[in-house]
C-alpha cells in the first residue's frame, strides 16, 4: 500500500543554549518498491559527545541495509529475516562509526574543536584516549525507530525510547512494538550497546486494505515530542495530537500538513513543551477513503474527551 511519507528533526533550546547541533536525525526513502521512514535521537548524556553523529549515521544505515530487503533469499520480513537485518544494521552502525572515529583521530586530538567534550566525565576521557574499542561506541550512541513498507507488509523497528503509533483501519490507535522494560526516566537502551541487535525489537504488520488493523497511518516520535505532553497520560495525549493531524491531511491534503509540521508545529511543540530536539516521522496513506473512514471511526479515551470539553469551555 503506498504512503505519502515525511520526517523533520528540529532542534530545541535545551541543548542549543550550550553550543550544541541538534543531537535529533530524520530521514525518509522511496526506491526498489520500498518506502522507509526513520527517526533517531543521540543521547543527551556527557559522555556521549558525538551522539548527533551517531543519530545520523544511524539513519543512513538503516536505509543502506533497508534497500535490498525484497531481494533477500528469504522471505524479508520473516522472523528469521528480520534477525539477519537487525545484525546487519548493528554492524553496519559500528563499521562506520569506526571510520569516523578513526577519520578524527588522524588529523587531530580527541576532543578538538567538538564542544561537547569538555563536558566529559574523566572516567570516559580516560577510555576515550586509550582508544577503547569496548567504549568508544558509547560516544556516538543514539535510539533508532523505523518504517519499512513493502507492497503487503510493514515492519517497525525500534532501539530505545520514543513512540512507534499506528492510526488502524477500524479507527484504532495501537503502539505495536513490543515495550522495553530496560526504557526508564532518563535511561534507554542503545545501538552503542553490547549485542544491541538482540534488543531491537519489531513488529510486523499487514498491509491488506480490508483488514481492520490495516495500518492508514503511522506515526514516529522521538522523546522530544512525547515529551511535551504529561507523563502520566502521555500516550492519550500522543494519540490526540495524532488524530488532529490525520484530520489536517484529510481537511487540507498531505503536502499542507507537512509544509504546517515544517514551518512552525514542532519548533513550537519544543519550544512551548520539551525543549529537547524534536523529531517526528509520518506515512499517510494515499487511499482518501481509507483515512477518512478511519478518522471517522477514532475514538479517544473519555478523559481527554472530557479535558477538550474544559479547554473549549475556558476559551468561551
């Protein structure tokens, strides 16, 4: 099923104020009958001085090793194939990882002209210097979360924290890749990991129009977007922010949403919200009917139904 597909990263002032780039990449891919979406989001830690590297070259990975999924022996998407396909992005993130470590290394010192380095901890400037193949990963780490649609199937992968939301034919939003119970306040599991492809996990949906989970809409999030809405009811909040933008794709067409996300909505999300560097991935469905049929049949939880029912009454 074919989608109309987005990704912006944007940087927000938390880090910004200190000299930082934005720590956040995006990046989406149309070719070979696949189309990709990608998120990744570089570690804030001190230690990881060169996370927004990390993020970038993750994104570039997963479409370099995404790309000839269909021409796999196997079936792509099988368990045994998504298997292969994680191992192969892991080291395909380590291998160029290397080169760019080793490519500074040559024509300076650690640390040169890089200002997130004078905030690392001695502990990390210790195994750094010593060129510590065990930890040297650990400076570009960074989350990871994807889309992989092919003609009848789509695959979702996710390596730490953020959101991987599904806008169902039936009108249903689901979060289906499995919750990684190692995710917790400011700690996240990590493509730097030790046996990091053992810890991505997936979820592989059908593609098939007239099922009712058939996804029409899929959206990625990295932290900096989850976190502009309360902790405590955080995925009612995501999801009511997600119907809002299937209704602007259906009110006013797909390209309008993107140029509105681009231009202004999420450098005011971060701005008015979590100050963090931001980073949202879209497919849309090209089908109208479908979207709208599914749009018609949202329902939201009753307390946010009941929070927009406040807001319209204080607004009067």
């Amino acid at each position: 099923m074919p989608y109309r597909i987005f990704s912006l990263s944007r940087p927000g002032e938390k880090y910004a104020r200190r000299g930082f780039r934005c720590q956040d990449s995006s990046g989406t891919c149309t070719k070979n009958g696949i189309q990709i979406v990608a998120v990744a989001d570089g570690h804030g830690a001190d230690d990881c001085f060169r996370s927004e590297i990390g993020a970038s070259i993750a994104i570039d990975t997963l479409i370099a090793e995404a790309l000839p999924l269909l021409y796999e022996e196997s079936l792509p998407f099988s368990e045994q194939g998504i298997k292969s396909f994680k191992y192969k992005l892991w080291q395909s993130w380590r291998e160029v990882v290397r080169r760019d470590w080793d490519s500074k290394l040559a024509i300076g010192a650690i640390g040169d002209n890089e200002p997130r380095y004078e905030f690392v901890s001695e502990k990390y400037r210790l195994r750094y210097q010593n060129e510590s193949k065990n930890y040297l990963y650990t400076a570009y780490g960074t989350t990871l979360l994807a889309a992989i649609a092919i003609e009848n199937e789509l695959l979702l992968i996710q390596i730490g924290d953020g959101s991987a939301v599904v806008l169902c034919a039936n009108g249903l939003f689901d979060m289906p890749v499995p919750q990684d119970e190692e995710n917790y306040l400011n700690v996240t599991t990590s493509l730097s990991d030790e046996n990091a492809d053992q810890k991505i996990r997936h979820a592989v949906l059908s593609l098939d129009k007239g099922a009712c989970n058939c996804p029409v809409s899929i959206f990625l999030s990295t932290d900096g977007v989850d976190d502009c809405f309360p902790a405590y009811k955080n995925e009612e909040y995501l999801f009511k922010f997600y119907k809002v933008l299937a209704e602007t794709a259906i009110r006013e067409g797909t390209e309008a949403l993107f140029d509105e996300l681009a231009r202004e909505t999420l450098s005011e999300m971060s701005a008015k919200g979590s100050h963090d560097d931001i980073s949202l991935g879209l497919m849309v469905t090209d089908d109208k009917e479908l979207l709208q049929n599914a749009f018609e049949s949202i329902s939201l939880p009753q307390s946010i139904m009941d929070n927009e029912e406040t807001e319209a009454g204080e607004e009067e």
